[in-house]
C-alpha cells in the first residue's frame, strides 16, 4: 500500500492492460446519518479513497447498494476529494433508480468533473424506487448520446445460462465498454468458466471485471441475507471458517480460482467502513504469498 503511485492510466487502458487487477467495491455511508457521525464516516472513506488509489487498482463506488439509500457517491468525492485523488481511479456507480433528468445530469456532472466512466446499471426491482427505464442499456444509450466522451460499464451474471448472458454482451445496443459480473466464488467456479469459455468462443471484446466477496463470518443470519442479492454458498463458507481459514484466505481462492480459469480482473466487494485499505492489503499478501 505504500509502493510509488504507478503511471497514470486511463480506465480503458488499466482494464485491457494484461497485468492482473484487484480492484475494490466501496460503499458510500447510508443517508440520514446524523452530521457528526456522517462527517466521521466521509473522513474514513476519504483517508481510505486516498490510500487505495495510491496502490495500482481502480476505486467501484456503489449507488444505493442492496436498496439502502446511500448518499450521492459523486456529490462528496468531487466536494471532498478534488485534488486528492485522481477521478481517473474511481468509478461511481449509477442505477436507473433514480429519475431521467437526474441520471443524465449525473453523466454530465461527473464528465465535467474529470471522470473517465461509470459503471450504469438497472439496479435491484425489488427494492427501493422503480427504475426510470426498464433496461440499463436504455440509460446508457441515451448517456452516450448526451456524454459521448465517457466511458461506460454494463453487468453480467455468469450464474445465469452463458449463451444468453453474452447475446447481452454482443448485442449493439448494450452501449459498453467494459462489464462487471455478479460476486462469484471458488465454489460457482465451473459456472464462470463455462461464461468465460462462451464470451471467447464469440469473441467478446469487452473486458470484464468479476465481482468476489469478501465474507468477514459465517453468521448463518447475515449469509442468508445476503442471498437475497446473490448466490451465497453458505455451507462451504461455513466450513472453510470452521477449518480456520481467514476472510482474505476464503477470498483469496476465488480469485486464484478465477485466474486459473482466465479472469485477470478482479472487484472486491464487503472489505468494510473502517479502514477497508488494511484489509485490501492483508488479502494482497495472502494473494502474493500463494
């Protein structure tokens, strides 16, 4: 964490250079926060902003994650991080539950900020507001339309049928330069590869960057929560924490599980509010010690 910046790169650039990528998903603190405890939770995050895109990854900033409202990712990075960071290592999340006008003057909000891309994707219909358009690749249609310069980001999910996820993928409307996926596992990993096996059968060209999750317990009530948004393989989970292997240990074989398979890029999602940069590093040396 304390190795020189690397050369700056843009996002396209760093997502097709062939080094692999740990990237990190972050949450932005929940809204309604009282000031102070609001204000205390924007300086972890600032601190922490600051150091991760020190190292040689990229920042996911999420958008009302799992249908809790969350303040605006852009309004605070751009109010509280302009000069400190580079917006070339951070890319906010945008869903479509938000309305038109708003989403449109968001994209063009965060071009005139020096944001490179943004990740626009539907978001959960069973929670929160409707979505303002029924597909994502509507909104991102009509953002390329109105910000043609930024880059954008589209989903996939590698649990569901593969030929199916890529006809999205290769479709012209998809409007996308890059996709992440859904969180996956070493224990889906026969389902990411039969994903990535028909992305380069039909010559995908996009670059994916599949999501890995970061399970900090086996409590069996927070592993069933979490069901709601993805496939959990509790049991499993359950049983490496009872052989004692450690959260960045778990989420370490997943990603050496994917390289194995040929994803050489990487998001980690559930890394914390405080100081999630200590537990990125802890998972790197657990990565870098094999």
């Amino acid at each position: 964490m304390s190795s020189p910046t690397p050369a700056l790169q843009s996002v396209p650039e760093r997502l097709r250079d062939p080094r692999p990528l740990v990237a990190v998903e972050l949450r932005p603190p929940r809204a309604g926060l009282s000031g102070r405890e609001g204000m205390d939770t924007w300086i972890d995050m600032y601190h922490s902003l600051r150091r991760l895109t020190r190292a040689d990854t990229l920042v996911f900033l999420t958008d009302n994650a799992v249908g809790e409202a969350e303040e605006e990712n852009l309004q605070h990075l751009t109010t509280n991080l302009a000069g400190e960071v580079q917006p070339t290592k951070l890319v906010p999340f945008l869903t479509s539950k938000h309305s038109l006008d708003y989403s449109l003057m968001y994209a063009t909000r965060a071009a005139s900020h020096g944001f490179q891309a943004l990740t626009v994707l539907g978001g959960d219909r069973t929670v929160g507001p409707p979505r303002c358009v029924e597909y994502a690749y509507m909104l991102r249609q009509m953002i390329h339309a109105r910000v043609p310069g930024l880059v954008l980001g589209g989903w996939a999910n590698p649990h569901r049928a593969p030929a199916a996820q890529v006809d999205f993928l290769l479709r012209p409307e998809f409007t996308a330069e890059f996709y992440l996926t859904q969180v996956v596992s070493h224990h889906s990993i026969r389902a990411v590869e039969a994903f990535v096996m028909e992305a380069r059968r039909r010559g995908v060209t996009q670059p994916g960057v599949f999501g890995v999750f970061v399970y900090r317990s086996a409590n069996p009530a927070t592993l069933d929560k979490l069901r709601q948004f993805f496939p959990v393989p509790a049991a499993e989970v359950a049983r490496e924490f009872a052989a004692g292997a450690s959260a960045e240990e778990i989420c370490a074989r997943s990603i050496r599980a994917l390289r194995d398979v040929g994803v050489d890029k990487v998001y980690v999602s559930n890394l914390g509010f405080k100081k999630p940069e200590e537990r990125y590093r802890r998972l790197l040396e657990v990565l870098e010690g094999g």
